[in-house]
C-alpha cells in the first residue's frame, strides 16, 4: 500500500481499534495481536471480520457504520506495514 494510505489507516486503527487491541497492533493479554492474525492475508476475510461481523459472537463488532470499506480495507496495509516493520526488526536482531 502507498503511505498515505497505511497513514490513513494508522490515524482510523488509532481512532476505531487501539482502544482495544492496543496502540501498534500488538493486542493485549486478552484481545489478539493483530499484527499475526489469520485474517490479515485476505482482504475479503479482514473485510469479513471488521465490516461484516463474523466475528460479533466472540466480541467482536461490526464497524460498517463507522468505517468504509476503503478506510478498513487501509487499517488492514497500516497493519501489515506493522507486522512487516517488527519482522524487519526480529530479522536484524537474530542477525546481530
């Protein structure tokens, strides 16, 4: 994703998701770690998850009145970008 979009997507994960799976994706001892969710791969399964509410019986609400597509579609590259920046991280450290 272009970095306006993973920056579009850091300002809605901060205003719509860090309350509960904690500022940088990294989840808490209760909620999951976003940045190693499953649902991260796929679009279609993230969008599923936040617009749709697969998840609603575990806790996990629908944000379709709150979020568009686009901007879920962009919490999901501000996400990744996340996961990918810790593993560039993990990746020098076992090298060093």
């Amino acid at each position: 994703a272009s970095p306006e979009v993973i920056a579009v997507g850091q300002v809605k994960y901060g205003r719509y998701c860090a309350v509960c799976h904690a500022p940088g994706a990294v989840g808490s001892t209760v909620l999951p770690d976003l940045r190693r969710a499953g649902s991260l791969e796929s679009a279609a399964a993230w969008s599923a998850v936040v617009h749709d509410g697969v998840l609603k019986n575990n806790g996990m609400a629908s944000f379709k009145g709150s979020l568009s597509k686009e901007e879920i579609e962009a919490i999901r590259a501000y996400v990744i970008s996340r996961a990918n920046a810790d593993k560039a991280i993990e990746a020098g450290r076992k090298v060093a």
